[in-house]
C-alpha cells in the first residue's frame, strides 16, 4: 500500500468515527449491546443505574446528553 492510499484510508476512516459518535441510530445500538446481548444482560447497567425494560431503555435514549446526535 503507498502513502497515498494509506492517508486515503486514514481519512476515511477518521470520518466513518466521526459519523459513528454523532449518529442517533448507533447510540440506540449501543444501548441494546450493553442491555440485552451482553454476558451481564441480568444485570445490565451504565454507570451503576441497571437498565432492564424497555421502557427504561427508551428513557437511558432519551435523556442521554452525551456527543451531538444527528438523527439517522
């Protein structure tokens, strides 16, 4: 690979984290890892606050005020 390419791919992806850390969808795919598919699932939680309903899922989204979201 020439330098070029390398600087190419670099900056791509350095774009690709940057749409990952502001897009709405992704944060709702975290939440679901970290809720639902991870070993912990029963016990399932940010920042010590356990999360296992839905309706506590909707609300973690909703008052998160992490990063600037853009919905996608």
């Amino acid at each position: 690979m020439s330098v070029q390419e390398n600087l190419v791919t670099s900056a791509h992806l350095r774009n690709l984290q940057k749409l990952m850390q502001r897009s709405h969808s992704c944060l709702l795919l975290s939440v679901r890892r970290i809720t639902q598919t991870n070993k912990g699932k029963a016990t399932a939680g940010i920042d010590k606050e356990i999360i296992n309903t839905p309706e506590q899922r909707v609300i973690l989204v909703k008052n998160w005020n992490g990063g600037n979201l853009q919905r996608t």
